[in-house]
C-alpha cells in the first residue's frame, strides 16, 4: 500500500546522503590502519576483490531492493523486505537492519564526541604536549578506558567529553527532526563538500612534509602502505620492532580476507539496513546504477586516495616506522587519537591542521551517524502510525539509553568493543546474505536487475549478474564459515570470563526483542490495511 512520503529533491541530494552514509570514521582512520598491518599491496588486493565481488553488487542490490519498497510506500527496512519478499520472514530479517545502526549509533556517538573534543582543544590550544605516552594518557582519560566504570558520569558537567556527547547528540536529533530533505540532505549538501575540502587540505600538507626521521621523507610513509612487501624494522640493538611481510605471505593470510571483507560492509554501510532505507527515497526516474556508482566511487576515493595519503605517511615521517608497528595499527583510536597528535605537534602550524583533521573526522562522523537512526525512525513512522516528532522521542530516549550504558562501561572500552563486534563481525553477514539470496533467488534476478536498471542510461554488466547470484552468496557464506572457525572459539572464552561483555549482549539482545515486538503489532497492522485495501477493491470491482 502505497503512503505519502518524503522524496529526494535531487538525484544528486541522494548521491551524497548515501555517500555522507558511508564516508566516516572508518575510511580515515581503520582503513590505512588495516592496509599498513596486513602487508600493504596485499590486503590492497583482498580489498579491491572484496570491494567487486560483495562491495559493488550488494549496494545494487540494497538501492534495486529500496526503490522497490519506496515505491510501494515503505522506508524502513522490514517493510522494505517484507513487500520484496512477499513474506514475513522478510521482515524479521529487516528488523537486523534496524537494530544494526541503532546499535552503531550507540557506541558511534561516543567517538564522534571524541573527534569533537579533539578538535575544540586543538583550536583553543588545550591539547597537552609530550610524546606519544602524554597523548595515549590524555586519550585513556578522556575516554575512561583506564578509569573503573561510571567515573565519567561520576564527574557531571564537569566532564567535557560528556558535554561534547551531549551536543553530538543535540546536533543529530536536530537534524533528523527536519527530515530527508531539509535535515539530511540539506547538512550533507553543505557537510560533504567541506568535508572534501578539508581533506584536500590535509593532504597536501601530508605530501609536502619535509624529511623528518632517520632520511625517511613522505615516500617512504607511502610505500609503507602501499608495497607488495614490507622489510622488517630493527631497534639499534637489534631487535624486532615492526615485523616484515611479503607478498605471498599477506595473501595466504586469511585475516587479511576476513578484515578486508569485514572493513568493505562497515565502510559501505551496506548489511546494515542504511542504502535500502535511504535508496526507499528516490524517485522512479532516478538513475540507480549512476547513483549506487558515484557514491561507491566517492567512498573507494576517500580511502584508497585520501585516507591513505594522509595517516600513516604523516606518522611514518615524523614519528618514524617503530611507531606503526602491530599493537599501534591494530587499533584505530591509537592511531588516531594518540599517534597522530604528536604527528601535528611536530608539524609547522600544526594546531591549524589538527584542528582540520579532527573537525574533518567529525564531519564524517556526524554525516554517518545521522543516517542510522533513520531505519528507526521511518520504521516507527510507517509500523506504529507515530508523528516524527514522537518517534524521534523514542529513538532519543532508547540511543540516549544505550550510549550512557557505554559511557558507563568505559573501563577497556569493553562495551564499546562488543557493540562494534557484534555488529561489524556477526550480525552484519546475516542480512547481506539474505539481501543477496532474495535479490537474486528469491524476488528473481532478471526481475530485480530489470528494477534497478528502470531510468538509468546504462545496464548492467552479464558478468555482474553472474556475480550477484552465485559469487557474492558463495563469498558471504564462505567468510561467514571462516570466521566462526577462527574467531569465535576464542571470542565465546572471552565472554565466559566478562561480565561486561555478557551485559552488553544482553542489553543487544533485550533492544532486539523490543523492535521484534515493534515489528510484529507492525506485521499484523500492514495486514489489516492490505485486506481492507482488497475487500474495497473487490466491492468496487463488483
């Protein structure tokens, strides 16, 4: 049944709203990070291949499956893949792709009050000086990671990391209180651009950076990331510091295939309920091919271009290779929060362009976080019949909830770390795999391939669709099958021996059983509407 909605006001708003979607936190910081541990060209090659066989043919799907939907007056994604599927079940599997970002928008608000943080101290000067253990301190105080839980809360207003969480959160509730067009699309046609430029900044600081450490000039920082191989690095006294890595060996390395696969859904946002709502706005004659290819273009260029141009060749020159090293590049916020701002303390004016930088991760983050929570919010509009109004008071109330929770839990990050587990590492595979099969098994490939190419000027490759049937479920299925392999044994031994971590999969599970309910009182609503839709239509026919 069709209902009134909201629509794109450009084919262009809705190219960079998916873009803003996808270019965040993980594109400037993970994704050199990744490249740089497992062996450079290598994991550029596991990259590139996850990018064209899962990357490239789900986000066709996901914009093929969300026009769909839009059409038929849904936005959310189990009304989306309940009216695709003709089923119900398509709709419980929907339901994952509102619990997906609402559970990303939990633990995201929090490093996107970090970015923010950072960038005030920056600008006023208030970021302390000193090598990287003053900034790794600075950063574990200002996160509370070596703190015992709840002291962040225990110190109040007194806390600015609380009163920059508290302004992320005003400034992306605002946002969506104004809507697909004058709230998302307006701040992502201003945010993107800038955003871009500012990058653009940096960058070219980046590769104008003079020799710094040991002869190593900003070629060297290049090729540390972008070699086939990589040659070992020794102290003075002749111990291993940075392990070398050639080329054969990245490739047999199947962590290097599970994280490249993993980093291509977070950095898409694809499996996580965000393209197909947001593709659920465009408009019949939108060119979905066009547009699904500009925004994955954008997102390829902002890692493999950018990102990778600016992290850790700044790092590697000022800092040296001994600092890149596994323990560094394992983690993201290491990399960014406490690496990079020794980097900018070294640099000629480079409390501008920290104050760039971190302002440029906030723009990524915010016009990421914005669009998950709008799978909930369109849900709760079409499922239970609510103005925005109320159902922005009801997502504030229950993101409100979880991100106190990891604020609360700050001890390790644990609980940040197991909200992005679950859904970078286990969740996320369940949806793209049945994305995949309904697209191309069930709703029928010729069909869904002839709705994504309604009003674009170009079709898609034979070779694609070969793909999208057979190679992309195979690829899903296959990594999904790797991973439990190698990961999950060690991970359930963790949870057995953390309590936080056991709360905060209960505290996922408890939100999954509430949008569950949500989904059923909607089932049965859209139901009733369709048989009343019939029952008219047949009185009408008689």
């Amino acid at each position: 049944m069709k209902r009134k909605q909201e629509n794109w006001t450009s084919q262009l708003g809705a190219i960079l709203a998916v873009t803003g979607s996808a270019v965040g936190l993980g594109n400037f910081l993970r994704f050199p990070g990744q490249a740089a541990l497992y062996g450079g060209g290598s994991y550029m090659i596991a990259y590139l291949i996850a990018f064209a066989v899962i990357g490239v043919p789900l986000a066709w799907v996901e914009w093929g499956i969300g026009r769909y939907g839009g059409l038929n007056g849904y936005n959310s994604p189990p009304g989306i893949l309940r009216k695709f599927t003709k089923s119900n079940v398509g709709a419980y599997f929907g339901t994952l792709g509102v619990l997906l970002p609402l559970i990303i928008f939990m633990f995201y608000m929090i490093i996107e009050a970090w970015c923010l943080q950072y960038a005030y101290e920056f600008l006023f000067g208030k970021i302390p000086t000193g090598g990287v253990d003053v900034y790794k301190n600075h950063f574990e105080n200002i996160t509370g990671q070596n703190q015992p839980n709840g002291f962040l809360l225990s110190q109040g207003m007194y806390n600015t990391t609380l009163i920059a969480l508290i302004i992320c959160f005003i400034a992306n509730f605002y946002l969506l209180y104004h809507g697909i067009t004058k709230g998302i699309e307006r701040f992502c046609n201003l945010a993107l651009p800038l955003l871009f430029f500012c990058s653009i900044i940096v960058v070219v600081r980046v590769l104008t950076l003079p020799i710094q450490v040991d002869g190593q000039g900003v070629l060297d920082g290049l090729g540390f990331i972008w070699n086939p191989s990589q040659p070992p690095v020794y102290s003075a006294d002749g111990g291993l510091i940075v392990e070398g890595k050639t080329f054969l060996g990245g490739l047999s390395n199947s962590q290097t295939w599970l994280a490249a696969a993993g980093h291509v859904f977070f950095t898409m946002s694809i499996g996580l309920g965000l393209v197909i709502t947001y593709a659920s706005y465009t408009r019949r004659s939108d060119d979905m091919i066009l547009s699904c290819g500009t925004s994955c273009t954008a997102n390829g260029f902002c890692e493999t271009v950018i990102a990778a141009l600016m992290v850790v060749p700044a790092a590697y020159v000022f800092l040296g290779p001994e600092f890149l090293n596994s323990d560094t590049l394992k983690n993201s916020f290491a990399i960014g929060f406490y690496t990079l701002p020794q980097v900018f303390a070294l640099m000629p004016f480079g409390r501008f362009f920290g104050f760039l930088f971190f302002w440029l991760l906030f723009l990524a983050a915010i016009t990421s976080s914005i669009s998950t929570l709008q799978p909930l919010i369109a849900f709760l509009e079409e499922g239970l019949r609510l103005r925005r109004s109320r159902s922005i008071a009801i997502a504030a109330a229950v993101c409100g909830i979880g991100s106190l929770f990891v604020f609360y839990f700050s001890n390790g990050l644990r609980a940040l770390d197991t909200f992005d587990f679950m859904v970078a590492n286990l969740l996320v595979f369940f949806i793209a795999l049945f994305q995949a099969i309904a697209f191309a098994w069930w709703f029928g490939l010729d069909k869904g391939i002839a709705e994504l190419e309604r009003g674009s000027s170009m079709k898609i490759p034979t070779a694609i669709k070969f793909v999208i049937k057979y190679i992309t479920p195979a690829y899903l299925l296959v990594i999904s099958v790797a991973w439990c392999v190698q990961s999950l044994p060690e991970y359930s031994k963790k949870v057995a021996n953390d309590h936080v971590i056991q709360l905060s999969m209960a505290f996922i599970a408890i939100v999954f059983t509430f949008l569950c309910i949500v989904t059923n009182i909607s089932i049965r609503r859209w139901q009733k509407e369709e048989e009343t839709i019939t029952e008219i239509s047949q009185r009408e026919g008689i």
